[in-house]
C-alpha cells in the first residue's frame, strides 16, 4: 500500500479512536457527525483490509491488527505534528507559562514539594497545576495539549502515549509516636487485631492493594474507611489507628504528624509507578525539560546520580 492511498484524516480519526474508544466522543472531538465517523472508519477499513475495530460494552474494542498499528501511526502523527509546528527552543529561566500534571492526592504530598523546589531554581517562570487522575478524562486531555504529563499507576494509557518507569512503589505500616506497637514486634497477628484506618482510593494503585489482601482473605479490623489520604496523618496523630501506605508517603508525614513506620508483616505486592506524555508532545522541549525533571528527582538512578553530584562537590 502506498501513502498516497490513505488520506491522513483517516489515520487521525483511527488515533483519536484508539484513545476514546467510543464513536460518540470521536465525533464531538473531530466535529463531525457519528455517521461521518462510521463512513470513515469504513472507508479506512476498506484501504486498510481488516475491521480495525469491533463493538464492545460501552464502545469500541480495536482488533489485535489495530494495536499493532497503534504506536507507529501516533510517533508518525507526533513527528509530523512536531515538523508543521517547529520550535525556537525553551529555556526554563526565561519561559512563563503553566504546566499541568496529572497525578493524585499521594502524588502531590511525594512529589509536589520537590519538584517546586527545583523549578524556584531553575525556571521561576514556570507555574503548575495538577488535575486528578481519576477525575478527568487524561487520554482525551494529555491528546489535546491540556495536560502536559502524568504520574501513577495508569494502566489505561496505552496507544499514543510513552512512559518511564519512576519507581516501584512499596508500602509499610503507619502510626503514632507511642503507639503500643511502637516497641513491640510487628507480628501478622499484631497488624491484623490493631484497629486500621483504611483509604479506599479506586482508580489508584492503593485500591489493587486493598483488593490484594481481600482476594486472600487477609482479615483486619478496619476503624475507620475515607475516600483520600489528605487527613491520614491528623488521624493517625491522634488516635490508635494504624494505616498500610505507600512508603514515600509515610517518609513525607512522619516527621510533621510525630509518626512511625515500620515494615509490614506480609509481603504486599509493589506498584510501578510511571511517568507518562502523550505522542504529540514528545518532541517539545517544555514538554521534554520537565520530563528530564521528573526522572532526575524521583527515580531510583536519579536519587543515586544526585548524591554523587552532591559528594563530588563536597571533595
């Protein structure tokens, strides 16, 4: 097949399909009418010789043909994109302009502070903003420009996008200075009859945890259950509650709410935790500067060339 059989509209609308998965949406986004995106994704299926994508529960499931063509298709779009909008280069001490990310609450209190730190330094221009996970669309966001990056366990970001992997993200078990746990083995049985305040966080990570343990019928005596982690350590300060959480967050509350953590007494299974951009933004320098950013601050190599930066100023 040659290029000049395909009108690039097609191979557009078949990304834009990949994302949203539901012809409606397609539609709204290219406005045009839902036959006019069927009329197309006949007319591509007819060129391309196979059905690209069938119906499903709530849209469209693309064939195995279609995943495989799903990645080359969004570079070829992104690179495309990248040459008909050249750049004149980004320096981070000049530009102003706002940045969003996508993350969740345990993403702002891990990664918030530092990341702030290092841009008052380097490009005091730059503001952010954050927008949740699980709370707006991010294929269809990250696809148009309205969020630049995102961090997490984001399973459901697959064609079009690249990722990095940042860390695994491990968890421990939570509580107060002088909690009768504090100077006693942490035993299973301990763990399990001390009264828990539990996160029930859906779309995170944190929720295939708590899944986990129901699946294998870890019992607990759970006190407390809450939709987010922002009041765990005003909780956990002042009551005998324990907590299981992401270890970076406990690092990050145990010295303002006087907390202890201390490994757990199973072995609970860690969750990769991602760093994501979509295809159209791979080639921005902005884009790219504050990807560089992220990776230097929060992955496991990043924390060890960071300390050898430091030790070699130091000699």
């Amino acid at each position: 097949m040659e290029l000049s059989d395909i009108d690039l509209n097609l191979l557009v609308l078949f990304q834009r399909l990949m994302q949203e998965r539901r012809v409606a949406t397609v539609a709204e986004q290219m406005k045009m009418s839902q036959p006019g995106v069927s009329n197309a994704l006949a007319k591509l299926r007819r060129r391309i010789g196979d059905p690209l994508f069938v119906r499903g529960p709530g849209g469209v499931v693309p064939t195995p043909f279609a995943l495989r063509l799903a990645e080359p298709v969004s570079q070829a779009l992104a690179t495309l994109h990248a040459a008909l909008n050249p750049v004149s280069g980004f320096d981070p001490l000049r530009a102003m302009r706002t940045m969003t990310i996508g993350m969740t609450d345990i993403g702002e209190v891990v990664f918030l502070p530092a990341l702030l730190e290092r841009l008052s330094r380097e490009a005091p221009g730059v503001a952010l903003n954050t927008v949740r996970n699980s709370s707006v669309n991010l294929s269809s966001e990250m696809a148009t420009g309205r969020v630049d990056l995102a961090i997490g366990l984001l399973p459901q970001l697959k064609g079009g996008f690249y990722q990095r992997r940042l860390f695994d993200q491990r968890y421990v078990c939570l509580f107060r200075h002088g909690h009768p746990l504090e100077d006693a083995p942490l035993t299973l049985a301990a763990w399990r009859e001390a009264e828990h305040l539990v996160v029930v966080s859906a779309g995170t990570g944190h929720g295939q945890v708590d899944e986990w343990l129901k699946r294998r019928g870890v019992w607990r005596q759970v006190r407390l259950t809450v939709p987010h982690f922002m009041s765990v350590g005003f909780i956990l300060q002042r009551t005998d509650l324990i907590a299981t959480v992401p270890e970076r967050l406990a690092l990050q509350l145990a010295i303002p709410f006087s907390l202890s953590l201390r490994a757990l007494p199973l072995t609970l299974p860690a969750a990769p935790i991602h760093l994501l951009w979509h295809a159209r933004a791979h080639q921005d320098e902005a884009n790219r500067w504050l990807r560089g950013v992220v990776i230097d601050l929060f992955t496991d190599t990043g924390t060890q060339a960071r300390k050898a930066r430091s030790a070699q100023k130091k000699q």
